[in-house]
C-alpha cells in the first residue's frame, strides 16, 4: 500500500501539471471565449469592424460580438478588457485612449487606415462660386478657420440668425470635445452656434442637403468616408504650427494582446488603400448596402488586399466561407 502510495502521487502530480498546461496553451478562441468588439457607428469604423469580425470567425473558429456605444465610452471599455478590439482607434486624439495607454491598459497595433484627414470643411463654391449653378462666391477671401469670424453671417444660424452655426460631430465622438475646444481657441464660441447632430447619418443628411441646394456650410468632417466622394469640399487651414497629423491604429486590450497573441498578429496586418476604402464607403452609400454585407463583398472582391493579412489555412476557410 505504501509502495501504491508512492508511486501514485507524482503520478497525479505529473498528470495535474500536464492539464494545467494543456489549459495554458489553448487560445483565446479554443477556450470558447468571444473577441468582443466595439461596436463602432461610422461608416469606416463599421466596415472595418465587420471585416475583421469575419476573419477571425471564419478562419480562426472565433466567437466574436460587438457591443453598441459612443467612442469615449467604448475607449473605457477597452481598458477594463469589456470589449478586447477597437478596429479604428484615431490615437492620441482622445484623453480616456492617452490616459489607458498611458497605464498599459490598452495598445495600438497595426496601420488599418493610412492617408487619413480631418479638419474644418465648406463647399468650395462658397469660396469661388460655381457658373454652371448660377451661385455666386459668397466667402472669396476665406482661407483659415481664424478668417471665420468675419463669415458669420455667411453660415447663418436660421435658429440664433444673430450668429453662425458650425456642425460639430454628434455628442460623445471625441471629435465633439475637440471641435468645442477650438471653438474657443480660434475665439467664435460667442459668434457660431456649436451645434452638434444626433448622429453620423444627420450630419451627412445636413451637408448633403445645403450642398444640394448650394447653400454655405461650415462644418467639422474626416476620411476615410462616402461623403469625400460625393462633395467638392475645401478644408479650412489651421493656425501654423498646428499638426494634425492622423493615425489610425487597431486599439486592443492590454489582457487581449497577451493572452491572444495570434489573434492581435492577424488584426495588426489588416490595412484598407484608403482610395479602396473611400470606393467601398461610397458604395455603401449609393447601393445602400448594410456593412456585414459590404464586407463580405469586400471580401470576395479584393482577396489581394485580404490574403496578406491571414494564413494559407484561414485564407481557404474564410474562401470557402464566402
């Protein structure tokens, strides 16, 4: 009995220890685990979420979930790992994201946009007219955001005529803070109504429709997106100095990059040309195509752009997918 004793217990123990690394090595996806997302509301940010929820589904065997949300709040979530991907992190822009990175909590991989813009926009016949529309150049000498503050009356507020109206992002984009912040610095807070859509689509729907009718617009926009395609837009110059220069990461939990390394591998390779992207968004818009579907599509479409970012074995199974 003392002998079966002996015998038995470094035989548990060996047994013990060869589970416990069994359970060490399985991946994030093997342990049945989802990759949640978040669940981004513009359309770059959509598309991209879509597509890299696709790749790791099809050909990684991933559980994958987004979760709805503005941007600030998303970015919290990121760094507490309630959601583990972020799929277009504007870096530096927002001070939970500088905060969190500063604290390890979250990290940036990956270049999936580059070539990207952001600033003060009008339609260039505010500027220089359009003949073949019969408008007139309503603002000839406007070059920068400082030369706003004679313009006023240009952007007409129909709400508070006695100022101007700026079209902020929608409140909770960090784009939102920003803008009011330079509302202040470029000293027109007390001349523009800082007025901010419900969403992306209503700040589409307002420019399109001055734009439409040739009517002066000021307003706050970015690309990669639809509207850059659609619109002759100048954008407005900036005090010298003023770097904005963009860089878009995939933003991933800290807890996601150690313990699915694999996984943060493949998602720091997706990169979208941006004129194939600006292509696509347009698309998107015209053909009113839902994301999940575009991405798909993309997918089928353009297997060059895809194919560098997977395996030869994942590049089979999500074929096979499509």
């Amino acid at each position: 009995m003392n002998l079966y004793k002996t015998l038995l217990t470094p035989l548990l123990s060996i047994s013990l220890l060869a589970g416990a690394g069994a359970a060490q090595a399985a991946t994030w996806c093997e342990s049945g685990k989802p990759v949640k997302f978040a669940g981004l509301n513009w359309e770059s940010g959509m598309l991209l979420t879509d597509l890299m929820q696709f790749v790791l589904e099809k050909g990684y065997g991933c559980k994958t979930d987004s979760l709805p949300g503005n941007s600030i709040t998303m970015e919290n979530a990121l760094g507490s790992n309630d959601i583990q991907v972020f799929a277009e992190e504007w870096v530096g822009r927002s001070d939970v994201w500088n905060k969190a990175e500063k604290a390890g909590k979250v990290i940036g991989v990956g270049a999936p946009v580059v070539g990207a813009v952001e600033g003060w926009y009008v339609p260039r016949y505010v500027i220089e007219g359009d003949a073949s529309r019969n408008i007139a150049a309503k603002a000839p000498n406007l070059k920068s955001i400082s030369d706003l503050a004679q313009y006023a009356s240009v952007f007409k507020d129909q709400e508070e005529p006695s100022k101007g109206r700026f079209y902020n992002c929608p409140a909770g984009w960090t784009c939102e803070l920003e803008n009011t912040e330079m509302l202040k610095s470029y000293g027109l807070e007390n001349t523009y109504t800082n007025f901010r859509p419900g969403t992306g689509p209503a700040l589409d729907a307002a420019v399109l429709s001055s734009y439409k009718r040739g009517e002066p617009i000021l307003f706050y926009y970015w690309s990669p997106t639809p509207l850059m395609g659609r619109a002759d837009l100048v954008k407005l110059e900036e005090k010298a100095g003023v770097d904005k220069h963009v860089d878009i990461k995939v933003g991933v939990s800290k807890v996601f990059s150690e313990q699915a390394p694999e996984l943060v591998a493949v998602l720091e390779k997706v990169n979208l040309p941006i004129d194939l992207l600006n292509q696509n968004l347009a698309r998107m818009t015209h053909e009113r195509i839902e994301s999940p579907q575009l991405a798909k599509i993309f997918l089928k479409e353009h297997p060059q752009v895809w194919h560098a970012w997977v395996d030869e074995a994942a590049a089979k199974k999500i074929e096979a997918a499509l």
